[in-house]
C-alpha cells in the first residue's frame, strides 16, 4: 500500500516556534498550509486556515515554553478547526509538552497534565509526537498514540564530538530521580556514574503532600476516644547536599530531560566543583531557563 504523497500531508503552525515549523517543511520539501492564528482586541484566539483539509493528513506544529497558555489554546483550536473540516488524521507535534512538570498528585491540587491531555484529544487530535517527557507515564493519559522521541542519540553524539576528553568524564544524575536517565547515558558512553542528593534536590514522590486527615473535633474526640491517638505524618528532613562516587579530577557532565530553575543545577555544579571535578556540562533537551 503506497503512503501519503505530498498533496496528502499539510503542515499547520501557531505562534509558538514559526521557524522550526519552516525547518521541517523544508526537509521535507512540503509547503505550509495558510493558517493565520491571532488573537482579537479582547485577548481570544481566533484561527483561519485558508486551505482545504478534507481528507488530508494534517500535522500541527506547535510547542509550549514561553507564552504557554495561549499555545495550548492556539493548538486546540487548530486541531478542532480540522476535525470540524474533515481532516482525515489531526497529528499534534509538540517538542516539549506544556505541563508535564504537574504529571503527580500535590497536596489538594490536581494532576494538570491529565486533564492536558483529555483536551487535546477531545479537541480532533489522533495522534502526538513530543520528546523527551518529563514523566514517561504521561502517554498513558492520552487517549490516542502519543510518540515520545529521544534526543539521547544527539546528545550523547555531542559528547563524544565536541567534549574534549569525554573519557575521563562522569555522567551526573542532579537528583536520585534522574539516575536511571544518568545510568542510560553512563552505559552507552562507559563511563561511570555519580548520583547528587540532599538540600537542592527536587522532591516529586516522597515529601508530604498535606492530604492527610486533620486531628478530630474536641467534640468528636471525647465521644470516639478509645485510647488511640490520630497519627500525624511527620515531615521529613533532607540530608546535607552530598555527592555518591568518585568526580575528583574527572569532568562531570550533568543530563536531565529539561534546565528550568536554573539554581538546582548551580548548586549541584558548586558541589561538584568542590569534590574536584575540573569541569561541568548540563545537557538537556528542553532549555525553558524561565
């Protein structure tokens, strides 16, 4: 079965990154459709595409790092203007997916990256392709084939290219978190590892997030009272900042999925710089440095 040719595949864009939506119409030798994407007097995002999408494989191109709410909206309406014009598949290709640091429950709060991704299936998409997700769950809140690309194969020949004696480098997990990612990344380069935890690390899974019950009423506590007390969650204390294996001597080259809060990763390179290490490299995918 032959695929689709060029007459069948139209590019769309908003305003989140128009270059790279240029880039890869020029690699792929396809022409951008006409969609002009703005927003009226009143701040609403308004959508017009000038071309015809019946039956055509549409590909949306759009990411969210800047002006992240008005990208997400910009995209929902590019995709549900498709789907109400017959589009016949709506794929989303979205570098870095907006919200996929809210993927886990915190205190009352609520997981936004779910309720992302319900969206956007909601709104005619059939398909996504991101990289690199902050947590590889995420796919599993999508209702439709979400493809999470690698940027390793880049990255890890940015090393051996440009990084002058890799060989007597350690590959740095910042926190125990990113270990396993470090530990990808330490195999394919054999290379050794070092793992940072203590104060700077970013605590995801084990802190208290507030949701247990409060203490019982006086009231309530008199009539219930059966010589058991209410438990209380204590909180827990982190260690001092602390570096486990060797970087003395060695260059520490750091890996993580995205560089936001840019102070994590400048406390970890302090203690690295004073167990030794003569120099430091952060590579990631995603360079929000919001």
């Amino acid at each position: 079965m032959d695929g689709p040719t060029s007459t069948d595949i139209m590019l769309l864009h908003g305003n989140s990154h128009p270059e790279l939506a240029n880039l890869i119409a020029n690699r792929l030798g396809v022409k951008s459709g006409g969609c002009s994407v703005y927003h009226k007097t009143n701040r609403e995002t308004m959508v017009e595409i000038g071309d015809s999408v019946r039956g055509k494989d549409i590909y949306i191109i759009q990411t969210g790092t800047k002006d992240v709410n008005n990208n997400i909206m910009e995209m929902l309406i590019m995709a549900y203007a498709c789907k109400t014009s017959s589009a016949k598949n709506i794929v989303g290709v979205i570098p870095y997916l907006p919200y996929s640091k809210q993927c886990k429950m915190r205190k009352r709060g609520c997981i936004v990256s779910k309720l992302l991704a319900k969206m956007m299936c909601n709104s005619g998409l059939t398909h996504i392709i991101t990289m690199d997700l902050h947590q590889k769950e995420i796919q599993g809140f999508f209702d439709c084939p979400v493809d999470n690309l690698r940027a390793s194969p880049f990255l890890l020949q940015y090393i051996q290219e440009c990084i002058p004696d890799y060989r007597n480098a350690v590959i740095v997990a910042r926190n125990p978190g990113s270990a396993k990612k470090a530990t990808s990344y330490a195999e394919r380069l054999r290379l050794g590892i070092a793992v940072i935890h203590g104060e700077q690390k970013e605590a995801e899974s084990d802190e208290v997030d507030g949701r247990y019950s409060p203490p019982p009423p006086p009231l309530l506590s008199r009539t219930m009272d059966m010589g058991v007390g209410v438990p209380q969650h204590p909180a827990k204390e982190k260690p001092p900042i602390n570096v486990v294996g060797d970087v003395g001597g060695r260059i520490a080259i750091m890996v993580d999925d995205m560089v936001d809060d840019v102070q994590s990763f400048v406390a970890a390179a302090e203690v690295l710089k004073e167990r030794g290490a003569y120099k430091i490299y952060v590579l990631a995918t995603h360079g929000l440095l919001s």
